[in-house]
C-alpha cells in the first residue's frame, strides 16, 4: 500500500529552464494538493485538484506555474522560467474525499534553481 | 480573515520535561483541526484529528486538546526521538469546498 508518491526527491534547474513535478495519489485517492515550503517557514498552499479538473488555484502564482492532473497517470506541476526564488520544498498530498480526514503527504521534491 | 498562527516558533527542552505547544486560530466554519510532526528533509506525518471543542487525543507521549478558539499538543516526558517540527492546521467550509490553513509550526528540539 504505497503512500504518495513524488519524485524526483532532488531537482536542480538553471535559471531560466523548466521544472516539472510529479506527484502519483495513494490508491483510491482522487484529490490531489500541492504545497509549497520555504526553509524555515510553514506550508503554503498552491493548489488543489481532482482528476482533469482544477478546484482552487487560489496559491498559485499567475505566472509561470501551472498544475494538471490527468485522467491517467501522475499530478504534474510546472514551473516554467524558473528563477532562484522558486527554490523550495514542494509538497504533494491526497486525500480520498474533499479536503476530508487530513492528508497525507509525500516526501517532497526539493527544487534548488542556479 | 482566517488564520492559524502557532507559538512557540522554537522550543528546547531536556529529556523528560513536559511542556506543550499552542495553535490559535480564527476561522470561520470550522470543521476540523490536524496536527502533523515534520522531520527534516521530509513531508508531514498526520498524528491527530480533533472536531469540537472539548475532544482530546492522545498518542504516546503527545495529547492533543481543542477549545474553540485553540488547540494544545501535550509532550509528557518528550525524548530526543520527539525532536521535530510540529505543524497545525486548520479545515474550514469555504463556499461549497474546504480550505486547509497551515500555521509556520513550532519547532521542538529535546535534549538528552
């Protein structure tokens, strides 16, 4: 019964290139969200969806980052022109009904932009 | 506007000595409060779901407890193995959905 899955765990990205991120739910989890977490500071949310629709992107940022999760395979988040200040944590969880018993969480991607 | 906010930011403390850790928070339509531990380099870890004021939780060493307007965790006797950050948040009914508020978590350091 894996949890959920992220990877990579580890990705480094020249200024200007594109970051994707992955996110796979537990088994029977059908709500995916993605959080970011600067050092030292507490989770913010960016945004939450369920298969091939977006419910709240109220945390993302209107540019340059977009998410997506398909019918069929992993929750994508897109970093595109990355600057040095989306290095970050970022933070995958799902849940099997709406924002409901908590989440759980994945174990990150930590996102390092040079 | 809603908000979670978590206090002590850092807290240090000797093996075996019990303190505990508050969360406040103003939101509206509150349906749940969650605690989570974080270890370095990874993601939250779920510990406690509290729903009404007056509910309690325990797990090991660590209770938590809930008021209307904040939520305690209790460390009884902590050993070094506790030492984390521990995170809280905070579901409310927003519209037709819920919204989670995470507070920036407090920080627990225990020495041998």
């Amino acid at each position: 019964n894996a949890g959920v899955m992220q990877n990579p765990r580890h990705l480094v990205r020249r200024r200007g290139q594109e970051a994707r991120l992955r996110c796979s739910p537990m088994k029977g989890h059908s709500h995916v969200y993605w959080y970011r977490q600067l050092p030292e500071e507490g989770l913010k949310f960016m945004v939450y969806l369920q298969k091939e629709n977006i419910i709240d992107e109220s945390g993302m940022p209107k540019e340059r980052f977009s998410a997506e999760f398909p019918k069929e395979g992993p929750s994508i988040l897109r970093i595109q022109q990355v600057v040095r200040g989306d290095s970050a944590a970022y933070f995958c969880a799902s849940s099997p009904r709406d924002r409901d018993y908590g989440y759980t969480f994945g174990s990150g991607t930590r996102l390092t932009v040079v | 506007e809603d908000q979670v906010t978590q206090s002590p930011e850092a807290l240090r403390l000797q093996e075996g000595e019990s303190s505990s850790l508050n969360c406040s928070y103003t939101v509206s339509g509150l349906r749940g409060l969650f605690w989570y531990r974080q270890d370095p380099g990874k993601g939250p870890e779920f510990l406690f779901t509290l729903y009404s004021a007056g509910e309690e939780k325990e797990k090991e060493r660590l209770k938590a407890t809930l008021t209307k307007k904040e939520s305690f965790l209790h460390i009884t006797a902590p050993k070094p193995e506790d030492s984390a950050t521990y995170l809280c948040a905070v579901q409310a009914r927003l519209y037709n959905f819920n919204k989670f508020y995470f507070g920036s978590g407090t920080k627990l350091n225990v020495k041998p």
